[in-house]
C-alpha cells in the first residue's frame, strides 16, 4: 500500500502540513504516518548524572511529545489509517531515514517551523531535507 509521511513539529505551519498530507492521503488512498522528531545529538557530551537520568528523561519527553504535538495534529482525521511515531535526533536526518526504511513514496514538511533563529541561521529541517530525500518532499507553506 503507498504511504505518506509528514513531519511535525509544535508550529501551526504543521497542522497546515498535516492536513494537506491527509486530505492527500484520502484523495490517493494512501496511509499516513505522522513523526515528531525531538532534536537530539548523539555527538553531545554527557555526565554520568546525565547517563543516569536520560532513559527517564527521554520517556517525559515521548510522553509530552505525544500528547501535545502529536494527539491533537491527528485528532479528528478521518477517512485514512493514520499512525504516528516519536523519534529522536536531527529532524531532517530521521526523517529521510524513517521515508527510506519504512518505504514511503511521498514525505510532507511544513516549509517552516518552530525552531525560530537558530534555522534562520543554519538552514532550515525542509530545505536539508528536500536536499537529502530518496522520495519526493512536499514543503507546505
């Protein structure tokens, strides 16, 4: 079956991304993954205190992901098999993995997002991504 997937993040440019992607989905008969990436270095330097308390400390952070960015971006879609997932690491990154590995034809992105200067700096998670996709990227503004 073809799917979809569409990156989110806290941004309303996400619920607009989301919904495009589902009506989409409907029109294409397609399933739809929705994924939240918590941005996460592997390459970041950690105390022993903070080896400690990360597993706790990444599972505070799947719970809240899901309740407030993901639960209400997919509540309310109807007529599409919807699933969801919460990852952790570089946004553009995970998701051009989670597209490859799990064989999505199509990733929706908004075109921005909640990471505010930073991204206006250093490039933003959709223009790495349309860069770095193996399938097509639909950057909704």
């Amino acid at each position: 079956m073809r799917s979809i997937l569409v990156g989110v993040d806290r941004s309303d440019a996400s619920r607009r991304a989301v919904d495009y992607a589902a009506q989409e989905a409907r029109d294409s008969d397609c399933a739809l993954k929705v994924v939240h990436v918590i941005n996460w270095s592997r390459y970041s330097f950690t105390t022993n205190e903070d080896n400690a308390s990360r597993p706790l400390e990444r599972q505070r952070e799947i719970t809240t992901a899901q309740r407030e960015v993901i639960d209400p971006l997919i509540k309310g879609i109807e007529g599409v098999d919807v699933t969801s997932d919460i990852r952790f690491g570089k946004p553009s990154e995970v998701l051009a993995d989670v597209a490859k590995e799990e064989g999505h034809n199509l990733v929706f992105v908004a075109r921005t997002g909640d990471s505010g200067l930073r991204e206006a700096i250093f490039g933003s998670t959709a223009s790495r991504l349309v860069q770095h996709a193996a399938v097509p990227v639909v950057v909704v503004p």
